[in-house]
C-alpha cells in the first residue's frame, strides 16, 4: 500500500507571524478581492441563466430560468449529453483542475502545491460549471463560485511577492466572499474557510477572510437584495418535549450522509473502470441526467425552488421523497463522472425534502407534535453537515439564508449529533475522501501554536 503523503502544510507556516506590514497588504488584498469575487458571481450566475436559455429555449437571454418545463420531448436527453461532452473537452485541452466540485482541488493545492491554482482556472472554471448547469446538471453555483474565488485569490497572491502561508490565506479569501457573493452568508462562509481551508484558526488568518466575506456580502445587498435566500415560515421557540427528537434526527441525517458520501465514490469508482478516457465521462453522465430529466424534470438544473418547497412545507410528502430520490440519483452520476458542479445545493436539496418528510412521519405517531419545517431546515444543515464535516460552516449557514434566529438550538444540537454519527462510522468527508485516495494527509484539528504566538 502506498503510504499516505504528507502534506506541506507544517508547524512553521502557522508559528510564522506576520509582520503588520504584510498584514495591512493581505487586508487590502482581501477587500480587493471580495469585489472581484461579486462580479465573478454575477457572470457564472448570467452564464447559467445564458446557457440554459441556450441549450433548453434555443433564446440568447440572461433571465434566470429552469429547464422545466421545455419543450425538448425526448430530444431533451441530448442536451446534458452535449453540455457533458463540451466540459470534458475543456477538462481534456484547458485544464484537468475543473473536474469535481471544487473544495477538494482547492484543499489539495493548499496541502501540496503551495496555494498554487493555475490562471486558466479562474475563466474556465465558472464558463465549464455554468455549461453543465446550463445543460441540465443538477449542480448549485456554490461549489464553482467557491473554487473560482479561490482560484482568484490564488491568482493575487501568485502575481504579489506572498509567502505560501500568505497565498493561503487570499485563496481562503476569494472562497469566502464567492460563497457570500451568492448566499449572502459571510459569516457561513468564513467558518466554511477556516473548517474546510486554512487549517488553523487565528487572527491574522481570518480577519483578511471576513473582511472579504464583509465586502462581498455589502456588494450583494447594495446591487441584488436583503431579503433571506430561502424562504420559510417564522419558526417558534424550541420546547423541552420536542429537542429530544430533534437531536434523534440527527443520528437519521447522518446516517443518511454517510449513504450519500459512500454511493458518489461508489459510483465514482464505477466510472474509474471505464475502458476509455476520462474525457468522455460526463458526456455518459449526461446520459443519465438526460433519462431521469424526463422521468422529474425538476432534477434538472441548479434546483432551489426545490430548497424551498421543502422549508415552506407546502409539497407532498410523497412528492418530496420521488423529488429527492431522482434528484440524488441525477446528483451521484453527473458528479461522478468528473464533470464540473458542486455539493452544496443538492446536500441541501436532500436534506430539506427528507427533512420535510421526516417530520410529516413523526407527527403520524400519536402525541408527537413537531414544527415540519424545523426539520426541513434542520435536515438542510445536518446533511451538509454529516456530509462535508463543516459543523458550524452548516449551522450558521442556516441561520443565514433562511433569518430564522430561534434555529440555532435545534440546528446546533442536530448537526452536532448528524457530525458525530458520520465521524464515528466514516473516516473521511465527502470533501477529503477523494485527495485522502490519492496518498494526501488531511488535517483534522487545527493547529496547535506556540505560547510566544
């Protein structure tokens, strides 16, 4: 067995302060990204609404649209089949670093290549998300804006005389304020950066990070909107008889996180046996979209309203649960076939809607009575959660896009329960388990520093 590599992340890149100097630059650095990373948002959220009008309505447009309902019939198959074939040739000649979701390349360019993203990263990989989108892959824009935002800061601290430690901390930048750009969740995203990115959590590490989340999230409510990204009924005080089973959701979602971490590398694997190049996966993929796009169409797409039918309660159970199952079904081949997505919109996807039905089939026991879209919205953030191990990233994350306050304690008690449940039967994460194959030594605590630091 090949031993694991380690990282080149060590003890001297984190006991290492910087001298005020350098920090006052990483400041200013931050901010200037956190603008850019606005307008990166808006471009990748044109190019989808752009090419999903492309491929779907044959109409030059930006308005935001889903796929359904078209008016493709079964010709409609072709359409991620196409969009499939063009990310792979772009995988093929541009650069292979735009296959997957993104966070699991960028830790890995953070643990073994100093922070370094190529450049042609930053134009390819949001034109190659908003292709597989546009075509019908059920992916969200968080995954590609997250990884083109750090391939920006990636970029600045190339282009600047940084150290790596330095590069790190602009990647981290770039990946919060993309996430913010799009949710409008800074504080989610900064955790997100410190659980998932920058591997130890001091001062001089985050505060460019939040600085760049802040300004990218003022960007957002100056030029878009304030208003929550998912809606859903006002939420009520948690009571005492109601916490236990909240947290006893917990044990469900992570559990159901661990099936849904193990069948996408399963399928993965699948793939991996193909006689032939990686380059024509995603267009196989695309096969499989195209056929469940014509059994739920709503499987196609980036799929929020999907989000949000869960949270507001206002679908049928039956509905939800065929809903999720073609959903994840489309979800695990378009990614496993190496395409260019995220993890985030569809983990919430499912969450929600098996959240929704989770509390439909509690309140079916005699004397139980519990809030359905409190555990819709704990079902969202649990399985993010269980899934990509980013405990508090997943908590405030809810807080944010849905405003509902009075969730911390549920959301908190869940996803901790959800975390436990995963950690305990699975080593790895769906963001680790894929660099963890390839020999790379994942950092699982953050580093300890020293008493002079």
């Amino acid at each position: 067995m090949q031993a694991p590599r380690p990282s080149k992340l060590n003890s001297s890149d984190h006991d290492a302060n910087l001298p005020r100097r350098h920090q006052g630059r990483l400041c200013l650095a931050a901010v200037a990204i956190g603008i850019a990373s606005y307008f990166i948002a808006i471009f990748l959220l044109s190019s989808i609404s752009f090419f999903t009008q492309l491929f779907y309505f044959q109409r030059i447009s930006f308005e935001s649209v889903s796929p359904d309902p078209h008016y493709l019939g079964i010709y409609s198959i072709l359409v991620p089949m196409i969009g499939g074939l063009i990310v792979g040739l772009m995988a093929k000649f541009g650069s292979a670093a735009i296959r997957g979701h993104g966070i699991p390349e960028a830790m890995e360019k953070i643990l073994l290549d100093e922070s370094k993203i190529p450049a042609r990263v930053l134009f390819l990989k949001p034109i190659s998300s908003a292709i597989a989108i546009g075509s019908g892959g059920p992916f969200g824009a968080e995954g590609p804006i997250i990884a083109t935002g750090g391939a920006l800061g990636s970029l600045c601290g190339q282009i600047l005389p940084l150290t790596k430690f330095e590069r790190k901390i602009l990647l981290s930048c770039g990946a919060a304020a993309g996430m913010t750009a799009i949710f409008g969740t800074p504080l989610a995203a900064v955790l997100l950066a410190i659980e998932l990115l920058l591997f130890e959590f001091r001062a001089q590490s985050f505060i460019p990070v939040a600085l760049s989340a802040v300004v990218a999230a003022v960007m957002r409510s100056t030029f878009l909107t304030t208003e929550p990204f998912f809606e859903m009924p006002t939420m009520a005080a948690v009571s005492l008889a109601q916490l236990p089973i909240y947290l006893l959701s917990g044990i469900a979602f992570g559990l159901l996180s661990i099936f849904i971490t193990k069948s996408v590398y399963l399928i993965e694997d699948l793939f991996d046996r193909l006689p032939i190049h990686w380059m024509w996966w995603p267009m196989l993929g695309g096969i499989g979209i195209g056929v469940i796009g014509l059994i739920e169409p709503k499987s196609l797409g980036v799929g929020y309203s999907n989000i949000g039918a869960g949270l507001a309660g206002n679908i049928p159970v039956a509905v939800a649960l065929a809903l999720g199952f073609w959903k994840f079904c489309s979800w695990v081949i378009a990614l496993s076939s190496g395409t260019s997505g995220g993890t985030l919109a569809p983990l919430l996807t499912f969450g929600a809607l098996s959240g929704y039905a989770f509390g439909v089939a509690c309140n079916a026991i005699p004397g139980v009575n519990i809030d359905v879209h409190v555990t819709a919205l704990i079902g969202m953030a649990a399985v993010f959660a269980g899934c990509s191990r980013a405990l508090f990233a997943s908590v405030i994350f809810a807080l944010e896009t849905t405003q509902q306050p009075l969730g911390i304690v549920p959301l908190l008690g869940a996803c901790a329960v959800s975390y436990l449940v995963s950690h305990w039967f699975m080593k790895t994460s769906i963001m680790t388990e894929k660099i963890v194959r390839r020999g790379v030594r994942v950092p699982t605590d953050y580093f300890p520093l020293r008493s002079q630091d």
